[in-house]
C-alpha cells in the first residue's frame, strides 16, 4: 500500500477553518520546524514498519494554502493525517472543497486524544494507530453546518464577550437552541455544546449557569440537527473559534461523508 503522510505543523487560524460561505484570508506562510519534519520521517518508517510498501512524508503549515499544496500531488495514494484535532478538522475541509471527502481513502495518526475517532475503534496506542492506518476504509459521520464547515467531534457556542465587557448587569447571554423539534433552550444560557453521539446522532448540551444551591445546571437533548438563534456568540469548531460573532448557526449530522481507515467491526 502506498501512501502519503501530511503532518500538520502548528494550530490553524480562525480564517483557515472558515466554512465555504465565510470569508478567507489569505494566510501568511509559516516555516516549518527541522524538529517537525524530523517527526514525519520518523512516523514514514514506523508506517512502513507496520506494513506500507512506500509512504511519502509532507510537512505543512496548519494553513488552507498549504494544506492544497500537499493534496494537489495525492494521486491514488492513501492519504495518513498526522496532526492535532484542529489540523485534522483544516484538512478534512480541505478535501471537502474539493469534492473529495468520501472518495479519498484516509487515515489518522492523532497527536491527541479525539474522543469521536477512539469511539469508532481507533486506538489509542501508537502501534494499534499505525496498524489501523492499513485497515480497510470505511464511510463514517462528521458535523456539518450551515456556513459550509465542518466539525469531527464538537462545536460550541458561547458569548462573543464577557458580561463585564457588553456592560451588563449579570452574566445572561440569551440563547434559543431546537434539537430536531424539541426545544433545548430559549432564555439565558451560558454556553451551548454539541458533539457526535453515534452513526447519525448528536447530542447538544447547554449549561444554564448554577442553581441556588451552587450546582452547575444543564439540559441535553439528542437527535439529528441542532438549530440556534443567540446573541452575538463565539463558534469554535474542534477547538478552533471563527473570527467574527454569529447570531445563528445549524449543525446537523451527515452520517456517510468521511472514508477513513479504523478496525473491523467486530460481530
């Protein structure tokens, strides 16, 4: 099997992970660290190791430019992320753009924990990693919204800025959230979460502030979309927070749009 490793070096921007109907900037090229590329050839000879015939090592910057630079000579090769959850969020998108997020075969090498990918099966040992990388692909779920991104774990929503900041008295930040057609929230909140809960499934928790008796209060909800109206509030997208306030947002679960390589199902 052939392959070609892309290590993602740094965090993305705020602009490199915008959806496609947001604005971009042009990103400023950031050098890429003799240690880091070091880390990729490294990570090359512990692939072939496990198995692969041949594995080309990419080191980028975590930018938009970058990142289709590295994708524009794949070919038919499969494609190894190493990188933290942010840099696997630029890239899928990436590939997203492209048209390409469910046709090209993919794996992952996180420099992290990524809850949603160790709850499909990926390991969290670095050889259980390296021998999934050559597994068979498979068609699993990702977030979507309606700004033309994408999340692999989890988004929130939160005030733009502090209640001292927008002058008010206490810190209400109102918020109205639909999970399918059960109303989550319409009043003040403090934040609102979503993530993967399954194949096609979501789960969205808003934090409502602390009852009287100093306990933190929450309300969840699953289903399949989640629909917010806000105030002026804060998306971050696996990690990374979008460069301008939202007063609207939708997340929905699209349950077959990324090829990825993960364990046999078992049973």
């Amino acid at each position: 099997m052939q392959m070609m490793l892309v290590c993602i070096a740094g965090t993305p921007s705020a602009t490199a992970v915008a959806g496609a109907r947001e604005p971009v900037s042009v990103p400023v090229s950031v050098p890429v660290s003799v240690s880091e590329e070091a880390r990729a050839e490294s990570s090359a000879r512990d692939l072939v190791s496990a198995g692969a015939t041949a594995v080309q090592p990419v080191t980028v910057a975590a930018d938009p430019a970058a990142v289709d630079e590295a994708l524009d000579g794949l070919g038919d090769r499969r494609l190894v992320i190493e990188s933290d959850l942010a840099g696997l969020q630029l890239t899928l998108s990436r590939l997203m753009r492209r048209g390409a997020l469910a046709d090209v075969d993919t794996a992952v090498l996180p420099s992290e924990p990524i809850h949603y990918l160790h709850g499909l099966g990926l390991p969290e040992d670095r050889a259980g990693q390296l021998a999934a990388a050559l597994q068979p692909t498979r068609l699993v779920g990702v977030i979507k919204d309606d700004s033309g991104g994408l999340c692999v774990d989890h988004a929130t929503v939160a005030p733009w800025e502090p209640a001292h900041a927008r002058g008010a008295a206490e810190p209400g930040w109102w918020l109205r959230a639909v999970v399918d057609d059960q109303r989550l929230c319409d009043g003040l909140a403090q934040s609102v979460r979503v993530h993967r809960n399954g194949p096609g499934e979501l789960t969205a928790t808003v934090q409502l502030g602390r009852t009287r008796w100093g306990r933190a209060a929450s309300r969840t909800l699953h289903g399949r979309s989640l629909q917010l109206a806000c105030d002026d509030g804060l998306v971050t997208q696996d990690g990374v927070g979008r460069e301008r306030a939202r007063t609207k947002r939708t997340f929905w679960s699209e349950p077959l749009l990324w090829r990825v390589a993960l364990p046999a199902i078992e049973g």
